[in-house]
C-alpha cells in the first residue's frame, strides 16, 4: 500500500526546508491480537477444551462461533487505520484452538480480499490453545519456520548473576510446565528478509512473583533466538510480538531482553520496546481490578530504529482501543468487551500494532 505521509507527519520523519515537498513512503501494518478462546465447537479429547463445546458451561454453540469470527475479522480488517487503508501485512495471534479455526477465520468476508496464508503449529499446553502467524501472501513471503520449545519445570530456580551463562538456569526436582512454543518466522517482506517472533508466555496462575521466574526464562529464550539471527546476520531486522503476561518494566524484559524504552539507549544488537513508554502514560491492553497493564508489546531489533529509510524501518506503535472494543456498562464499564454467557463479545486485551515504512525512491 503506497501512501503520502501528511505534512503534519513529514517534519516529524524527515529534515525540511521552506520550499521542501513532502516524501512518498511505502507502509505496512504489523500487528498481534489476543483473540481469547478462539475455540471452535468440536471437542478434541486430547485436549482440555470441554466449556468450549455446545454441552459445556460456555454453552459454545455453532452460532456464538460464528459471531465470535465475524468479531475477530472485523478487528483485524481495521487495526492501523486511516494511516493505513491495508490491513495488517502481517498478524500475531495467541489463544487459537487449531489450524481449522484460523482457516475460518481468513475466509470471513471481511478478510477474503486480502488472501492471508497461516503459519501454525499445535502447542504442548494443556488446553490446546496456540500462537499463530497471518500474512498477506501478496506482501510477505516466508522462507522458514519454526515452533522453540520453552523448557520450563515446577520449582525452577535462577542461579546466581555471577554464575557462567550456561549454568545461571537451573531446575530443580519437579514436573514440566507445559506451555506454548515460541513461534519463529523467517522471510521477505516485499524484497526484505525480516523475522517475526510470535510469543504467549506463561501466565501469572500462582500469582505474579511466584510464576515471574517462567516468565523469565521465555524472555532469555526470546533474547537466544534473536541473538542467534544476529549472529548469522549483524543486520538481521527482527521484531517479536506477543502476550507476554508481563509488562515491560518486569524483569523478564528489562533483564532477560534488555528492552529499551527510549530509541538512543539502545546499544548495537540491542531491543526497543515502544510500549513501555505508553505504559508510563497511563495507558493499557488490559485491565484488572481497575488497574491497567500492557502485556501485548511489539518489540523490535536496533536494525529496525536506524534513522534512514531507505529500508523498512519502524516509525511509530499503538493499542487499537476503538469504542466498540470498549464495555459500555456495568462491573467492567471501560474494560475490553469480551465474551460473555449472554454476549458473544471480542476480547480481554486490546490488540496492538506498529508500521513500518520505507521511502519511495
């Protein structure tokens, strides 16, 4: 999609002078979207899907499935615009059942025209629920792909910081966590390689501090595989995306990825995580006990901030929080609409995007 940045917008991207003409850029939507319990209405017995059936306590019937992909199409055709009048090029998603939801999905009317391919494996965890990625097969083009274990256990402790690399994780006696795979995409985006991480990190069950030392381990996991690509290529374009069930001040970012919230204390090879700055404004993807947090984050590789655009490069992140995204009543007026027993909502978390744009030579 081909667009012209707005003069408002042009003197923040480049240097102008009086008689300056504005610069045309290339723009694409990057986006990642919890779809909570995207679960069809067959239960698999393999799996603990069982309120997500027509005979279960979510009473999970043909038509609330139905409603519930008409809702997903209708998010996902919008998020980035009127930036952008494309929908996202490329989509993270968490919280899928199978491949066959997402394939219904993508044939919704809202989100025929754009032809999305599907990249998905099943996950170990427990209630069958996985991460996925969507891209528009006129745009993205994947070379590689690949589901990374996160090898967590009960009791799990971190050793000491002194300790050697290889030895500060250690695991105690206890039984595997099983959670989902860390999602590896690799490809070209136009004639771009780019890579794509797609993440759902463990949750906080147990509460927050007990459970953080998973969370931290799926965040030094993360920093490997980047890591790992910016080793093969120094300038490897890498950007990882996720619900992370933790916000960007915890350790499992600040210390296991060493994100950066503000573009120049990046250093060579480091993350820039643009949420962390909307976190201190106040602002949130979802919401608990009237506390707001941002677990969706879309963080990307120093190559991706450089000041040039002669390549894709980032210019600017959002929580797509339109009114209708919103409870307009109740307990939880001001939450996320998610689903209900009597209403077939959205989600509990907002979804999250960034673009990237290229100049137009």
């Amino acid at each position: 999609m081909r667009i012209i940045i707005r003069s408002s917008l042009f003197f923040f991207l480049v240097l102008s002078c009086a008689f300056a003409q504005p610069k045309k850029y290339t723009i694409h939507t990057v986006a990642f979207y919890n779809f909570e319990n995207l679960f069809d209405t067959i239960n698999d017995p393999a799996t603990n899907d069982d309120e997500w059936t027509p005979t279960g306590i979510q009473n999970w019937t043909n038509e609330k499935y139905q409603q519930k992909l008409k809702n997903i199409a209708r998010v996902l055709a919008e998020i980035g615009t009127p930036e952008n009048t494309n929908a996202p090029v490329l989509i993270g998603g968490s919280e899928i059942e199978n491949r066959s939801v997402l394939e219904d999905l993508i044939r919704q009317p809202t989100l025929q025209q754009y032809d999305y391919g599907i990249i998905h494996f099943d996950s170990p965890d427990k209630r069958g629920i996985d991460v996925a990625l969507l891209y528009q097969k006129k745009f993205f083009r994947p070379t590689s792909f690949s589901n990374i274990p996160l090898n967590i256990y009960k009791n799990q402790k971190m050793a000491k910081e002194e300790e050697p690399e290889e030895e500060k994780l250690t695991i105690s006696q206890g039984n595997r966590v099983f959670t989902r795979d860390q999602l590896l995409i690799t490809g070209f985006l136009e004639e771009e390689e780019i890579s794509i991480i797609v993440n759902h990190w463990p949750s906080r069950s147990g509460g927050e501090k007990t459970s953080s030392i998973y969370r931290e381990a799926a965040g030094a996991l993360n920093r490997k595989i980047i890591d790992s690509l910016q080793q093969i290529n120094p300038n490897a374009k890498v950007i990882s995306m996720g619900d992370f069930n933790d916000g960007p001040y915890n350790k499992s970012f600040k210390v296991a990825l060493g994100a950066k919230a503000k573009k120049a204390e990046v250093p060579e090879f480091g993350i820039f995580n643009p949420f962390e700055e909307m976190f201190t404004k106040g602002m949130g993807t979802l919401a608990f006990r009237d506390s707001w947090d941002i677990f969706d984050q879309i963080i990307l590789s120093e190559s991706l901030i450089k000041r040039d655009f002669d390549s894709f490069k980032f210019w600017k992140a959002g929580i797509f929080n339109r009114s209708y995204l919103i409870q307009t009543s109740g307990k939880y007026k001001g939450y996320p609409l998610r689903h209900t027993l009597t209403e077939v909502g959205f989600s509990d978390h907002f979804p999250v995007y960034l673009y990237l744009i290229k100049e137009m030579k």
